[in-house]
C-alpha cells in the first residue's frame, strides 16, 4: 500500500513539533521563570496524552485517519493561540490541548503504519518513516533558530501553526481518496 503520504504528513508534524519545541522554553521564561512551572506544563501534557490514550483506543480502528486530521488541526489552533496567551493558566489550558493532540497523532500514526503495510514487509516502510521523520526534527531545529534570530518567536508558533495546517490537508486528501 502506498505510505508516502503518512511519511509525507508525519515528517511535516515532525518538523512543526520539532521547530517550536527546544524555543518553547523562552516562551515559558517569559511567563514565570520556574523550572516547577515548566515541569508542571509538561506533566500535564504528558498525563493528558496518556489518558486520552486509554479513551481513544476504542475508535482507533475505524477513524485513524480522522483522528491524525484532528490531531494536527488541534495543534494548530494551539500554535495559533500561544502568542495570545497571557497567563501560565492559559499555558496549562494548552499543554492539556496538545497532550490530547499528541495521543491522537502517536496512536494514529502507528495504527496507520501497521494498517498500510504487510507483516513481512513493514521493515523498509518504517526505516524509510522513521529516516524522513528524523531528518524533519533535526532541521526542525535549525530553522526554529533562523526564524527566531530574524523575527520572533510569535512568529515561529503561527510557522509551526502552518505546518500543522498543511499535515492536516495532505491526511484529509488521503482520507477522501480513500473513500
């Protein structure tokens, strides 16, 4: 079966996540300069993704495709709002947005994975995944540097809500030609 577009998609969220989140720490600095804070954030991503995990099981087999479409449109709206935010609240209002997003996306990634390829064959599929979503992260970084030392980081949170938004268009077109 044809996987190029999930490494396709999957390869832009990587770049997405990849490029905001070593400068999400400035952000967070700029809101309460606590490691506690920031370790809070990320506790409540975490636990808000493994829970969701449990509840999402159960509808994974018949909507993984919609689920990785809502998972990207949700970190967009996210990466949308993130220069908006005022308060460390808001912040955790987010993290907990974007650890349901992260459940959705890791779980339909892999159920996507498994479904698009044949026992026996998947070795080359996920080499060739997880090389493309490897390369996305490292240059992730590299541009997330260059946008910021040119512009802001607001201005990396609505690129990254971009690339979000195009990962969303290349799953819902897969998933209307699979229909």
């Amino acid at each position: 079966m044809d996987t190029k577009w999930l490494i396709r998609s999957q390869s832009i969220v990587t770049l997405a996540a990849g490029m905001i989140y070593p400068y999400y720490l400035l952000f967070l600095k700029n809101l309460g300069n606590s490691y506690s804070k920031y370790g809070l954030a990320f506790a409540v991503f975490t636990i808000s993704s493994a829970a969701v995990s449990q509840w999402l099981g159960s509808k994974l087999d018949r909507h993984g495709i919609r689920l990785l479409t809502w998972s990207s449109l949700g970190m967009m709206a996210a990466m949308l709002s993130f220069p908006w935010v005022a308060s460390y609240s808001w912040v955790l209002a987010l993290q907990l947005l974007m650890g349901v997003c992260n459940a959705m996306q890791k779980m339909s990634e892999r159920l996507l994975l498994a479904d698009y390829t044949e026992k026996g064959e998947r070795g080359p599929v996920i080499g060739t995944f997880h090389f493309w979503t490897s390369v996305a992260s490292g240059f992730a970084v590299i541009l997330g540097g260059y946008v910021i030392d040119w512009l802001t980081i607001n201005a990396l949170f609505y690129a990254s809500a971009l690339l979000y938004a195009s990962s969303a268009w290349v799953t819902w077109r897969a998933r209307k030609r699979r229909e």
